[in-house]
C-alpha cells in the first residue's frame, strides 16, 4: 500500500498563509489525494481532494506535484480556528482511505 | 439538516467483554465506515457498509464485526475485548455510494472514546 509522509508539526502566524507539504513517492495511478482535517475533540472534516490538477474550494488549496509524489495544502490565510491535526491521505474509493499520524498545525496569535 | 451522531460517547469495559457502539448517518447519506483512532495516531479503517452490505474491510479481526440497518444506521461490535481496543471509534457516512472515484467526502462523528480494563 502506497503511503504518504508529512512532518509531524508546523506552526503559523494568524493570518499568514500555511503551506503543508504531503511526500506519497509509491502513489498509485487511480489514487486520489485528499485531506482531512481533524480540530480537538472532534471527528475529521473533509478539507478539499484531487487527482492530478491543482484544486481550489472555499477552505483551501491543494497543489499537487507534475508526477504525483507530492502534494501541498495551502491555507490562504490561517485562523485560530485552523489549528488541527491535518491528514494527507490516498484512496481511490473512501473504503480503502489510508490515514497516517498528520501534522499538527498550530495558529500563532 | 442532522449530522452524524454517535452513541454512546464514552464507555468503559473489561477485557473479555462484548461492546456495541452505534452511529446514525448523515440525512440521505447509504454508506457507513467506522474507524479506530488510537491516542495520538491517525484513524485506521475497520470496515465500511453500503446499502446493509459489508463493502471493505481493514486489517481488523473477525471479532470486530458490524451491521447496518434499513435506515442505513449502523453497529460496530467487537467481542473478547482486549486491552488494545481502547481508542476513539469514529463513524462517517457518505453519499451516494461507493462506487466511483473517490469523490465521496466523508462526514464523521465526534466518535466512542472506549476504555478496556
């Protein structure tokens, strides 16, 4: 099974833009990358998913490398509200979904 | 519109116990997945039901098993109980299947914090 390495945490000023990075080198052709996010105390929530073009939604971006190694969510301009754990995960359906430990953001003040 | 809801929320058990967690899915929402999140790790799959049947499954035993009923809420039940079962269990659900290519977002519960003694 392919998969994905992010950093264990990263942290942002308030309303500076975030760059997560994702590295998934043994993605498999028909996989689809998404993201998930996780707040504390909560289930994940959907962030945003994509196969090979760059995908823009109302929450965030995702720009995904020419040969699918890699992928990075971008938050514009993060909250407090964006502090979580972030999830980076192949599937080509959502029953095989691969979760790894995510990177945990933290939100500056 | 009503969300994911999950129940109980916490649950204590001794180790060769029997355990039942159950989920009600989102409004219009067939398919069902449950997931074990271990303290500190990511969700793991356990399995995933659509339309009452099992459509994938983890690397989860057979003593974790599940249904999903007519009104596509669904049980997870794990039997013989082991210490290692304590975790967060999270339900999601999603429409209109499963067929495709993976564009069904997955809407979660807060999930069962379950504790094994």
């Amino acid at each position: 099974d392919a998969k994905t390495t992010q950093p264990n945490s990263m942290e942002s000023n308030e309303e500076e833009p975030v760059h997560l990075p994702c590295n998934h080198s043994t993605i498999s052709g028909t996989d689809y990358i998404h993201w998930y996010r996780q707040l504390p105390s909560q289930g994940p929530e959907y962030v945003i998913h994509g196969l090979t073009s760059n995908v823009n939604n109302r929450m965030a971006s995702l720009a995904i490398a020419e040969d699918r190694k890699s992928s990075t969510l971008i938050l514009h301009r993060a909250t407090l509200r964006d502090a979580a754990v972030y999830y980076c995960i192949l599937g080509y359906n959502n029953n095989d979904m691969r979760f790894g430990a995510g990177t945990r953001l933290t939100v500056k003040p | 519109e009503t969300g994911v809801t999950q129940s109980p929320t916490h649950l204590i058990k001794t180790r060769g116990q029997q355990v039942t967690l159950r989920c009600s899915s989102q409004s219009g929402h067939n398919t069902v997945s449950w997931y074990q999140q271990a303290l500190g790790q990511g969700p793991q799959f356990i399995f995933q039901y659509y339309r009452e049947e099992e459509n994938g499954r983890g690397n989860f035993p057979p003593r974790f098993s599940g249904l999903q009923f007519p009104n596509y809420s669904s049980e997870l039940n794990v039997n013989a109980l082991e210490l290692d079962d304590s975790a967060l269990y999270l339900c999601a659900s999603s429409f209109p299947g499963t067929s495709g290519s993976g564009y069904n977002e997955q809407f979660f519960g807060p999930g069962t914090r379950l504790t094994v003694l």
